[in-house]
C-alpha cells in the first residue's frame, strides 16, 4: 500500500493554533497513561466526564434563556417552558436590573423591559416567581455586579413559598472578571466586586449549600472574541481568583469548590470544542487537587453548562441556524456537559421569540431520544484524535494560563486592559479572517443568496413596560415603612466599609422593600466605580 | 490616504451609547479603522448622548460612530443628531452600527444619520464610506 501524500493537502490550523494531520494512530497516543490521564467516567481527573454513567442515567438539563418585560409577562413565559418539558429556568434581567439602576433612573430611560425583565423591588421578583414550583426546579439568575442583592430576593421570596434555604437550587452568574472583559454590565472596581463575591460563596456554603453563588463564564469571553484555548483559561484564571477569595476568609477549599459552576461556549470546530471541554476538565481536577490540596472528588469537577453560542450565528440565511443550533448542541452533548442552552435561530437579531425558542428545545429533547446520544458514556473516548488533540489543548490552556499568571493575575490583568486588548485583537483578526473568505462562513462569504429582509419576526419592545414599572415602583415607595429601609440601608452601610459579610444586612433590606437602586447606591458611594481601560 | 482637510489624519470617535455591553463590534471598528490609518478615540461602554457629543467636540473629530446592540438605536440616534445640531457639530459624518434591523436604516437615515452599518457590514465598507464622505466635505 503506497503512503497517501499529505504535503500537497491544504494545511488545517485551528482557532486555537493547533495543526491538524490528516491521520492520526497509535502512535500520536502512545505516551499517554489510560488510567492517569484519561480515567473511568466519574473518578479523577474525570476527563471522560464527572458521573459514572453520564446521560444514561440522567438527560443533561435543559435551559433557554427567557424572561421579558414585567414580572408578569415573564411568569407566564417561566410557566409556559416549565408545561412544554423545560427542567430549569434561566432569567435574562433588563439592563438597568442588570446594573444596579431602578426603573425611574434617568438612565434607565428607553432600557426598562427590553432585554429581560424588570426587577426593582422583592415585590417583582415575587410576582415574577408565582407559583413556580421553587423547590422542584433549580433557577439560574443572570445578574453579575449586584447578585448579591438578587439572591436575597430569591431566598425572601423562597421563604414566602415556604422552602427552606437549604432546600433552594439555582445559580448567580456573579462572574464579575468576565463582566469587565466582555458584556458588560460591572458598575463597582474590581477588588471590591470580588469581595462580595466572596461574601456570598461565605454565606451561601454556610446557608445555602445547593445554591451554586457564582458561575465562570468562559462564555462570554469566547463570544467578545477569545479563541477556545482563551475561553477556558482565562474562566479558569478568573475562578482561582474566586477562590483565592475565599480561601483567605478561612474556608477550606473542599468547603465551597463543589459548588463552583462554568459557563461555557460552543461555536467553531466540533473536535476543537470536544477536546476542549475533556482537556478543561482534567485540567481542572489537577488545578483544585494539586495547586489546592482539595481532597474531595466532588470540589474538583469541572461542572457545567454550555450550548450554542451566538458568536456562530449569522444574519444572512437565518434558517441555516437552526442547523447550526442542532450541531452545537451534538457538540455539547459529545463534550458531557451537564446543562444545556441553546441560542435561538433569531438571536443574531433580536430577542428569542416563542417559536424559535420552542425549536431550540425540540432540537435538544430530539438529540436526547432520538439520536443515541444518551447510549454510552464519552462516545469520543479513546479515538486516536481527540485523545491527542485533547492533550494539546490541555497543553495550550495551561500556557495561556501562565502568561496571565506572569503578569500577576486576573485582576492585574483585568485592570489593565491586557485581556481585553487580547481579545479584542483576536475578534478583530477573526473577522477579517471571515471577510476575506479564508475561515468560511456559509452564508456570509459562500453560498451567497439574495434574500427576502423581512422574514424575521422581531420581539417589539413595549414602551408601557416602563410606565407601569415606574407606577408599581411608586406605589411600594408609598406603602412601605420608611424608618425600616433607612435603617437597614444605614446598616449594610456600616458593613460595606469593613469587613463584614453583608449578605445578612442585603437580606434585611430587600426585606424591607428597598429598591435594587437604593442598596446599589450604598455600594457605590462605598466603593466608587470602575474606570474601564480603553486603550485598545 | 486618510486625511481629512488640512491634510491631518481622520479623527473617529467610536462610542457606546446606553446600558448595552456589547463592545466587540465596536472594537473590531477601531482596530480597522486604526489599521487604514485613521486616529480613533474609543469611549468605552455607559456614555449618555451628552457625554458623546461633548467627547466629539472636545476631541474634535471628523466622524461620530454609535454602536448599539440593545435595541435602542432609534431614540439614542434621534436624540445624538438633536444634539449634534444643537452643540453646531452637523459637519460630522455621523455612522450607526450593531443590532439594527433592516426596516430601521430608513429612519436612521431620515434622522440625518451619515451611514448605517448593521452586524455583518463589510469592514472594508465603512472605512470606504468615511474616506469618501471626507473627501468630499474637504
């Protein structure tokens, strides 16, 4: 049999920088240990995935992303994904909610309602949240710099259900690192949004121990421009900054690491993205046992949910994302993740409607029943390529990690504008990687089409959102006791200059009905406000 | 080459207008239009209108470049071209980029907007259209 030539084949390089043979055997694999390395389902360094039997015993969860306008609105939309078979729920908050501002803010003109829901007292989240069944379903808040005051809301409306603390599951995104790289929403400075992250993994392992109080978005770092490599070191860069944190409040690393959740991005190359989340979680069982000393297995599983990222989706041929949507999730569904969530086919657009919500749903139910997906567990194991390229990327991560490392950390790095010079750079070159036609885009710069312009529906935006808000708002002001919110805003004051845990204080005031505005406020005359590097 | 009159380089202002954190195509904006060889200030995110405008005039600009992803490009780009008028900045080319639906760029433009740039323009097309719209104000 004669050798296939390979010199006269276009070379592949990956997004990450990884070169790809067109063949891979034995060989590329032969250093490498079965039982060290790679390893059962279940047990360290878990590279197959964290349980023993993966999907064959459980489907990953299934999540979308929703919540509009009112609390109300958004109820009957939690109620509506809950009847067609969702297990969770995933709340999208309006800008202004997102950033600390109330509704009657002069900057929250023209915001209120538009991208999620409203939330400006524990009376909207009450609203928001009745009857859903608190106890049987885990939520998952997407709030960064003021979760803090979110997760009380939930507990206080957690406890008017009548489920007790220890009974509530559900995760604050609380990534602040992240923020600060790539969408967007941070209001204070580093150092002290990262004390109150602390403050809330301090209460919640000591209060809330099902409750995840921060999830790593390596997400929203991908889709600001990082490669996967970046992606995943800079999540895991920004999470032992987390939980060195914590760490320095005296808690044991076991305490608190299996409650740390990621957040992660799939668009791009299946293989790059399927070696990228086995390589993440070998990395990070050696990263939290070897570096931390951790001792117990469930502290050093890399758990997560990913999906389909909104990076890979185009305007042009909308349709194609539906497609596309499918891969991303047989891609998740092949790296072992534990929740899944899907971009809608119209989010290179506008806001999810119901229908294409409703088809990212099916894809996911589709590809978990129909399609084997649930047969076996890490399918992809011991194949010559993914076990090498899994190598490689764990390679990469851990170098891309030291270069963070050497400049001083994540927060340095953060600080400084270093990360989100990288990342900008490299959407920059990506980009026009995709204009000149060299990464191909299918749709974009092939197979184009004339196309009709219309054939999106659009989520309108509601004016009278804001009004009924802004009238609710006052009417809450009014009946409320004034002595009692003072007090308590007096009182988480006291707490934010020193070194006290103020979860307990934001828990007094939310009780009191104080707005998400005035306890934001607190915080920002305590702590002032981040001044973003833009020097790019 | 990129000049503006006078023979000095093209002066941009790239800002994010509102709440909205979506920075990346902006971003990408000020890397292509450093690279043609244009000086670009970029405001970073949260600026109000006020801010903008008055980050134009300060820094002297040719050409004023909203980016907005939140779906409020209508009021914020009616209220900028207000403004713009007012402070007697209407010799900016103004541009408009991000989220905007194609049944928008009427109106955008109806307002006095320059160009409007939706997610997918060409790079190469805008820095095209601020060249030309300079050369000919020159």
């Amino acid at each position: 049999m004669s050798k296939p030539k390979f010199d006269e084949l276009k070379e592949v390089i990956l997004e990450s920088g990884i070169e790809v043979k067109p063949l891979y055997g034995p060989d590329d694999i032969k250093d490498l240990d079965y039982e060290k390395e790679i390893g059962q389902p279940g047990e360290y360094p878990f590279t197959r995935g964290i349980h023993p039997l993966m999907y064959r015993k459980r489907p990953w969860t299934m999540r979308q992303y929703s919540g509009f306008g009112t609390a109300k609105e958004a109820n009957e939309r939690f109620k509506w994904l809950l009847e067609q078979g969702q297990t969770a729920l995933n709340v999208a908050f309006d800008l202004p909610t997102q950033l600390g501002l109330d509704s009657d803010d002069p900057r929250a003109e023209r915001e209120v309602g538009r991208v999620g829901m409203a939330i400006d007292t524990l009376k909207d989240l009450e609203e928001a949240l009745s009857d859903i069944p608190i106890d049987q379903i885990s939520t998952s808040l997407t709030i960064n710099p003021v979760a803090s005051i979110m997760l009380a809301m939930y507990l206080v409306v957690a406890e008017k259900h009548g489920v007790a603390w220890d009974q509530v599951r559900g995760t604050t995104q609380n990534d602040i690192l992240k923020e600060y790289i790539g969408r967007g929403t941070w209001v204070f400075p580093v150092e002290p949004s990262i004390r109150l992250i602390g403050d809330m993994v301090e209460f919640c392992s000591q209060n809330v121990p099902k409750f995840n109080p921060f999830s790593v978005c390596g997400y929203h770092i991908r889709e600001s421009g990082a490669t996967p490599v970046q992606e995943m070191a800079y999540a895991f860069e920004i999470a032992i900054t987390y939980i060195q944190e914590v760490l320095k409040r005296g808690l044991g690393i076991d305490d608190f690491a299996s409650r740390i959740a990621f957040n992660f991005d799939i668009h791009g190359n299946l293989w790059e993205q399927v070696a990228k989340f086995r390589a993440g979680r070998r990395l990070w069982a050696k990263i939290i046992k070897e570096r931390f000393g951790a001792e117990n297995p469930r502290s050093m599983i890399l758990r997560m949910i990913a999906g389909g990222g909104g990076g890979g989706l185009t305007i042009q041929q909308p349709e194609n994302n539906i497609v596309r949507g499918a891969y991303y999730a047989l891609i998740s569904a092949l790296s072992g993740t534990q929740t899944m969530a899907l971009c809608s086919y119209d989010e290179a657009y506008t806001i999810p409607s119901k229908k294409a919500a409703l088809i990212s749903l099916r894809t996911m139910q589709i590809l978990a029943d129909e399609m084997g997906l649930r047969d076996t567990v890490d399918p992809l194991g011991g194949s010559y390529y993914v076990e090498w390229l899994t190598k490689e990327m764990e390679r990469k991560i851990e170098d891309c990690m030291k270069k963070v490392e050497e400049i001083g950390g994540m927060i340095k790095a953060v600080e400084s504008g270093f990360i989100q010079s990288e990342v900008s750079r490299q959407a920059y070159l990506q980009e026009k990687k995709i204009q000149s036609g060299e990464i191909p885009k299918i749709g974009v710069n092939k197979y184009i089409m004339e196309e009709e312009k219309t054939q999106i529906e659009f989520h309108a935006f509601n004016p009278k959102v804001a009004e009924e808000q802004r009238k609710k708002l006052k009417e809450i002001k009014a009946q409320r006791n004034e002595n009692e919110v003072e007090e308590a805003l007096l009182g988480l004051e006291k707490a934010a200059q020193t070194q006290e845990n103020v979860m307990p204080l934001v828990l007094k005031a939310v009780r009191a009905y104080a707005t998400l505005g005035e306890i934001s406020k607190v915080f920002k005359e305590v702590f002032g406000e981040f001044k973003e590097p833009v020097g790019l | 080459m990129a000049e503006a009159s006078g023979g000095k380089r093209i002066r941009v202002l790239i800002a994010k207008p509102g709440l909205d954190g979506h920075d990346r195509g902006a971003k990408v904006v000020v890397h292509t239009l450093k690279d043609a060889g244009m000086e670009v200030i970029y405001t970073g995110l949260h600026k109000t209108i006020e801010e903008i405008v008055k980050a134009a005039s300060q820094e002297d600009v040719d050409v004023i470049g909203l980016s907005i992803y939140s779906g409020a490009h209508l009021p914020l780009s009616k209220k900028l071209m207000e403004m713009v008028k007012e402070e007697g900045l209407s010799d900016k080319l103004v541009l408009v980029g991000g989220n905007i639906p194609h049944q928008d760029i009427k109106t955008l433009l109806s307002y006095g907007v320059t160009g409007v740039f939706p997610t997918g323009a060409k790079l190469d097309d805008i820095v095209k259209f601020i060249k030309e719209g300079i050369e000919g104000k020159k």
